[in-house]
C-alpha cells in the first residue's frame, strides 16, 4: 500500500509519541468522572442493557484517528514518478577504414581475418549509441562504403556486406584508404574526429602516398589509430585462384609495414596496435573505445504527486462525526 510512498517531513512523525500519553489521560480522566455508588441490592432498580454508554469511548477513537492523520499529513507523502533523458553533448565522429584485399582471407585469425574483424568492429560500433560511424573499403583502390551516420542499423549492414571481390583493384593502397577517410571527416563539425584504419600488408598500391595523407588527416585535426592485422611469421594465405573460382592456400611470410603505421598515428595523435589473433583484436577496439570517451550528459526530470490532501479530509470529517456525536447522541452521556 506505501510502496512508492516517500514523506518530504518524515521528522513530524515524532509528534505520535503524543498518542500513548493521550490514552493514559483520557483512561486516568474517565475513572476520575466516573462516581461509584455501593448498594446492597440492585432489585428496586430498574437495570438498562443499552450499548449507548460503553459506545461513547469512540469519540476518543476517533479523535485519535484524527489525530495520526494530520500528523502524517504534515509528514507530506508523496509519490515520485522519475524519467531520465540523455543527451549527447559532444558527439564523436568516425571512419573505419577496412582493408578488402585477397591476404585477409588468411586464416591466422578465426575463421579468416575479414571475418574477425567484421565481429570485433560490429561490437564496437553497438557499443558507440552516441556517435557518427561511417565505413571505407580499400584495397588496389578506395571509395565509402557508408558515409558517417547516426544510424547504427545502416552501419552495421553495411559491414556486413564487405567481403573480398575482384572488383575493387587488387592489392593495399594505405594512402588512398587513409586519404577517403580523411575526406569524409574533413568537414565535420563533430567535437572529436577519429579514423581507424586496419590493414594487413605494405603499401603498394595507389595514387596516394601514406605520408602525405597522413599530413592532411593531421592538417584537419584528424586523429588516426592504426591496427596491423596478422600473426607472426607464416599464415596461411591465399597464394593463387583455381580456375573454379576459389583460392588455393598456402603458408606465406606476413608482411605489415609497421614502421609506417606507426608514424601516420604517431603524426595524427592517434596510437599503433598490432592484432596477432582474435583475442588482441577484441582487446585493441575495447582500448580505442576507451580512449574515445563521448560526453553524455543525463538529464532528469521529477514529478510528485502530493497524498497530504486526503489524510486532512479525512481527519476533518473524523472531527466533525465526533463533535455530532457528542452534542447529539452521546450528549447525556459526556
């Protein structure tokens, strides 16, 4: 019945340690008014049965009742109902650049590296409700995938969809990835702006050398964070297409170009990682996730719904039956 119920003046509570003392005078009071008269035979009397006398002892029931209700009133109860509203007060925006080449089909990560990354960066694109995330393709070439949005849905299908096709021109343009990236932040408005860009080779393809797109992400206050994918040693990659279609694996030499990598987050304000298998990468998009903190500010709101007003109308009343009654029915009696 009290549940929800909160009292704004819970110290007027203090004021029911009157009740016990009231009772006290009130039975004190009635053995004082009452005469006692010692006869030794009641049969020339003619003795009445009526309940009315011992009823009158519930006018000062109810002048107790009376009573706990305005001072719980004065307790103020009150029920509270609370909605919050969160709003974003300095969003974030970011590119994931994706390498698509034929050597993340390799299977050092689990089931082969496109796909490890695929489940990492979905979990690291629902973790960010309050961000802008759009994604770049690259490979001998570049082009967005999903411009920056707001609508995590979008993203997440379009991620997805990325698989290795022979569409896109073959090999690993770090630059050119670097440099879409770049063009879809560079006009942003957002407080913070963030590419992460994951590849698993060397430069060797493109129009754009890395440094220089490097220099533009720097020039428009993009932060960089680079991720070498692939383990140590050998991995077993694709080494040629069989006429059905389908590669043909082999153990090759993995090559990252580290040093670059390096240096184009080192000059951008962002950080290098190496992902060597699925755990690492887990790790690295849980560390950028906290190193990229959005503020988000809660807001709420309060409303009350005051109970004191039926206590008192209901103590009123109480007082009122009781001043009736002994002016009426009981008033030969009191």
């Amino acid at each position: 019945m009290l549940e929800g119920v909160t009292f704004l003046n819970p110290s007027f509570f203090w004021l029911l340690l009157v009740l016990p003392l009231a009772i006290v005078w009130y039975i004190l009071k009635y053995k004082n008014q009452t005469a006692e008269l010692k006869l030794s035979s009641l049969k020339g009397f003619n003795v009445s049965n009526s309940l009315l006398p011992k009823l009158k002892h519930l006018l000062f029931v109810a002048r107790l009742l009376a009573l706990v209700f305005i001072i719980t009133a004065l307790a103020r109860p009150r029920t509270s109902n609370t909605t919050t509203k969160t709003k974003t007060t300095k969003g974030i925006d970011i590119v994931m650049a994706i390498d698509v080449s034929a050597s993340m089909l390799a299977r050092d990560l689990k089931p082969n590296r496109l796909e490890a990354l695929k489940n990492v960066a979905a979990e690291f694109i629902k973790g960010r409700p309050n961000d802008r995330i759009g994604l770049v393709e690259y490979a001998g070439e570049s082009y967005t995938k999903t411009p920056i949005t707001s609508d995590k849905s979008i993203v997440l299908r379009s991620l997805e969809s990325i698989e290795y096709n022979t569409i896109i021109e073959g090999g690993t343009a770090i630059g050119m990835g670097l440099a879409t990236s770049v063009n879809r932040l560079k006009d942003s408005k957002a407080k913070s702006k963030v590419i992460i860009l994951l590849t698993d080779g060397v430069n060797n393809a493109g129009s754009i050398n890395p440094k220089i797109a490097s220099e533009l992400a720097k020039e428009f206050g993009i932060k960089t964070y680079t991720i070498g994918l692939g383990t140590n040693g050998m991995a077993l990659s694709p080494v040629r297409l069989k006429p059905n279609g389908q590669f043909q694996y082999g153990n090759t030499k993995v090559e990252i170009d580290e040093a670059l990598l390096k240096d184009i987050a080192a000059q951008t304000g962002g950080k290098y990682f190496r992902a060597t298998n699925n755990k690492k990468l887990e790790t690295i998009y849980d560390e950028i996730n906290k190193l990229e903190k959005t503020d988000v500010e809660e807001l709420k709101f309060t409303s009350y719904k005051e109970l004191f007003r039926p206590l008192l109308l209901i103590a009123m009343l109480l007082l009122l039956v009781e001043i009736l009654l002994r002016f009426t029915v009981f008033r030969s009696f009191v």
